[in-house]
C-alpha cells in the first residue's frame, strides 16, 4: 500500500530542489499551480474542463500555450486503447490493459496516433500507475501529455524524434537511469523527470522548460539550472549520484 501520495512527492522534490539553489520559499508556488494543488485530466477530472493537456496560470508558462490538437470527433477502442479520433488523427486517452511491456499502435484505423493524452498510464484518483515495465512509442506521436507515463516502473524509455511537446510531471516516479530528449523536443514540462534515477540524460539545443511560478524543475537535481545558465546546449549531461540533490555537468 501506498503510504504517501504521487502528487506529495512532486511536490516535495520541487520544494527540496529550490531549498539547494537557495531560491524563495514554498510560499511563492501558487495553490493554481502546483501540480499537487491542481490535478488535471482530460479523462474526467473536473478541473480540466475538457483540455487534453491541463491548466497552468497564465503566467507566461508555455504550458498554457499547447500545441493545437486536432478537435474530437469522435472516440473508440483498440485493444487495450481508448481514443479520441479527429477528421485525420488519433489521440490515445486511456490504457485499460494490466500492464507489462506495452506497445502503442502507430496507427488505427489508418489515421496516424499522434497523441498520448493526459494520465492515461496513470490513475490519478485512486493515485495508482499501470503496471508499465517498457513502453514502445511509435514515431507518429508528437504529443505526450501531462503524466502521461508517471508512477510506473519503466526503467528505459526510447522517446521517438516525432516528438515535440512532453507534458509536467509526463515520465515523473519511475526508475529511469538515462534518457536522450530527441533533437525535435522543443517543450519539457515542470517535473517531466522528477523523482526517477537519472544520473545521464542527452538533450538538444534550446529546449524550453515549463515553469511554477518561476521554477524551472524539469529533471532532479540541478540539471535544469545547468542546461540553462550554460546556454542551452545539445550534448550529453550527467551527474555522479542519482537523486534530488544530484549535480550535473555538461559531458560533451
């Protein structure tokens, strides 16, 4: 049983990394945006009012300004997939599988799946994950939603250079080592990587980290305050130890 909640530890690993950079307090992470404070859900949370990628406030946070997804249609299911279709394309919104080594389809009927929506490998009311130890992504999808993959078990993930948008806290609690952010990733969302062992991550050049109320958390440690005081550039960054006060450097 779980003894404290998915949305706490985000939480916690936000505060414990602004604590090491000597930053304000907790006081400055507004309860609208606070991913502990605000869950959000195309798949029935109320607070969502129907956005497939969440709510942020509007404070200049690339997270209100969301790739356009194409409008909804219609739905249905494919195995274990439900989806929302479009005139022209495919957006998953819920897994119903019992986890294992997942694949999601490149294609139903033949429209491309160009979309992973909000929490669909993750249950956040009942705060449970999926069951997911690896997941195939096709290189269809340009889109990965807002805790689309956290609190599983995936310990690798191969991210498909289709991608441009991964949602906050998308890849949050799991136990990967390493991961390469592909060169068409453009948009990482707050604390997409918190909470994992990551102690290699390989990453293009200017890419935008979302922000709480001017903290920039997207992996642990200080890797974000690295990337971005180094002037963003592509390469290879890693850290000796794994965890939230990991100190990263840029490799090559």
């Amino acid at each position: 049983m779980k003894t404290i909640s998915k949305k706490a530890l985000i939480a916690f690993c936000a505060v414990v990394f602004a604590l090491i950079l000597g930053s304000c307090g907790t006081d400055n992470l507004p309860n609208d945006g606070n991913p502990s404070e605000n869950p959000g859900n195309s798949n029935g949370n109320p607070t969502d009012n129907g956005n497939p990628s969440g709510n942020l406030p509007n404070n200049g946070n690339p997270d209100d300004q969301k790739p356009e997804l194409e409008p909804v249609i219609g739905s249905g299911t494919y195995g274990d997939f439900e989806y929302d279709y479009g005139a022209t394309t495919i957006m998953i919104k819920r897994y119903t599988g019992s986890g294992g080594a997942v694949s999601i389809p490149s294609t139903i009927d033949g429209k491309p799946v160009v979309a992973i929506l909000d929490e669909v490998f993750y249950d956040y009311y009942n705060n449970t994950d999926k069951g997911l130890t690896s997941v195939t992504i096709p290189n269809s999808v340009t889109y990965i939603g807002r805790e689309a993959f956290s609190l599983n078990q995936l310990t690798s993930v191969v991210i498909p250079n289709s991608v441009t948008f991964i949602g906050r806290e998308a890849f949050s609690l799991n136990q990967l080592t390493s991961v390469t952010i592909p060169d068409s990733v453009t948009y990482i969302g707050f604390a997409a990587f918190i909470g994992n062992q990551l102690t290699s991550v390989t990453i293009g050049a200017n890419v935008l980290f979302g922000n709480v109320s001017s903290f920039f958390i997207a992996f642990p440690g200080d890797f974000d305050t690295v990337y971005n005081n180094g002037g963003k550039q592509a390469g290879t960054y890693t850290c000796p130890t794994a965890g939230g006060n990991s100190t990263w450097s840029k490799a090559n």
